[in-house]
C-alpha cells in the first residue's frame, strides 16, 4: 500500500480529498524508536479504522501493510508492519515487526486483536 505524506498546513481538506471514514483518527507519534526511518516522534498519523466491510477490512491486509494491534490482555495499541500472515487451526495469525527493531514482536496476533490501518504520515 502507498502511505501518502503530507504536510500539517494541508490537514484542513485532508479527510475529504483522501475520501476518509469519518471514524478516521489523527494521533501523534509516540517516541519508542521502533519505526524510525517510516516515522519518528512529532510526526503525525492518519489510522483508519479496520472491520468487516470494504473499503478497510481486516481481510484486506497483506505483508508490508502497516497496522495498529491491541496485544492480548492489554490496552496500548503497537503500530508496526505485518511482517507475515500465516493460517493455522485457530484461524489467521499475524506477526509483526518495527522497522526499527532487530526482531519480531513476540506477540501472535489474531485478525480480532488489529483495530486500525496506517493510511498517512504528516511530516
């Protein structure tokens, strides 16, 4: 998937020429070093809501695309890139890496537990 970059002084049309959900969220970049390269602390991001129906499923989403999972238990959303998909007996398991880091995130994420998409990134 293409990430568009744009800068903050063109947010005002944002959500409309990019043809968003409404339930689109707009958030900070926290400053963990786990995506740097993509995007670093006090850049912004646009995440889209992920469900059931077109234009943003769940189903949609393939190696390379980066997404926001909520880990088993918790509450903090990591934002990382889908590294690789894998069926197993339970379904679809995810795995996920930053780019930034030496390994995979630990965690085996169910299609359920990935709530956003990363559809934009304001330098």
């Amino acid at each position: 998937r293409d990430i568009v970059r744009l800068s903050a002084e063109n947010w005002d049309n944002l959500m409309d020429a990019m043809g968003l959900p409404f339930n689109s969220l707009h958030l900070g970049v926290a400053d963990t070093g786990s995506m740097d390269g993509m995007m670093d602390y006090g850049h912004d991001i646009i995440i889209v809501p992920l469900g059931s129906e077109a234009p943003y499923r769940v189903d949609d989403l393939k190696v390379g695309d980066v997404a926001a999972y909520q880990p088993p238990g918790g509450t903090t959303l990591y934002l990382h890139r889908i590294w690789a998909i894998v069926a197993d007996d339970e379904g679809w398991r995810y795995t996920f890496w930053g780019d930034n880091n030496s390994k995979p995130d630990h965690y085996i994420v169910r299609d359920r537990q990935i709530k956003y998409l990363l559809v934009g990134i304001i330098y």
